[in-house]
C-alpha cells in the first residue's frame, strides 16, 4: 500500500482577512502602523513579500512559515536568490541556506530567429551582399 505524505497547503487567500477580521483588524490598521501602502500588506497574500508577511503574521500571532509553508521550503528559498535576501533582510533564519550549484548549461545564440540586428533587417542585409 502506497502512503503519500499529505501536502501542506498555504492558508487560503480568503481565511487570512477573515482571521484578521475576527481579532478586529484589517489590513490597513497593520499598514498605517506599520506606514506602508495598504495594497502592498494585501499584496502579501498572493505573492512573496517576507516583509509583509511577517507583518501579517505577527498580528495573527503566528509564523509566515504557517501560513504559507510552501513559501519556506528550502527548495523554494534556495532556488529563488531575490526571496534569499528578502528573507535576509527580516532576519529570518532560512536565508542562511546555501544557493543552488551553478547551472551549466550554455545556449547557442548563432541562429537567433528574431531576424534583427542593429536596428536593420539581417535578412535584407545577407540578400544585399551576395546579390
């Protein structure tokens, strides 16, 4: 018999104002305490913003790792450079883990199929120089 480990999920975007709500907040009582843009509070609530998070998570009385655990797996942080030093920055202890290994992989770029270069046609220019 198969047993699947169950998936941890990230709260719901609609449970987190809900719960906030409940303890008589709103998203822009955390931003104006906090003075920042109320859009960028609720922001947090579908894409990454350590920051934000944090602050959500705070009033909530618990970690972002919480709320949205699929945002703090290590593969997450190791993989993403910009969440490494967003998470740095709020002193979150995930930030020490160490980047990915080097990708490398090289790309070919000799027959670019955009056709331009230099702001001219490459095309005109080949079909010009051998006629």
């Amino acid at each position: 018999m198969n047993a699947k480990t169950p998936k941890i999920k990230d709260w719901d975007s609609h449970a987190i104002p809900a719960e906030l709500r409940r303890r008589g907040l709103t998203f822009a009582d955390l931003a104006r305490a906090e003075g920042v843009n109320c859009r960028a509070v609720r922001h947090a609530l579908y894409n990454s913003s350590p920051k934000n998070e944090r602050l959500i998570a705070d009033a909530l009385g618990l970690d972002p790792a919480q709320i949205w655990p699929s945002r703090y797996t290590a593969e997450c942080i190791a993989a993403n450079p910009w969440r490494r030093a967003a998470l740095a920055s709020v002193g979150h202890p995930a930030a020490l883990l160490p980047p990915p290994a080097e990708h490398t992989e090289t790309r070919v770029t000799a027959g670019h199929s955009s056709g331009r270069a230099k702001g001219r046609n490459v095309r005109d220019a080949d079909s010009r120089a051998t006629a």
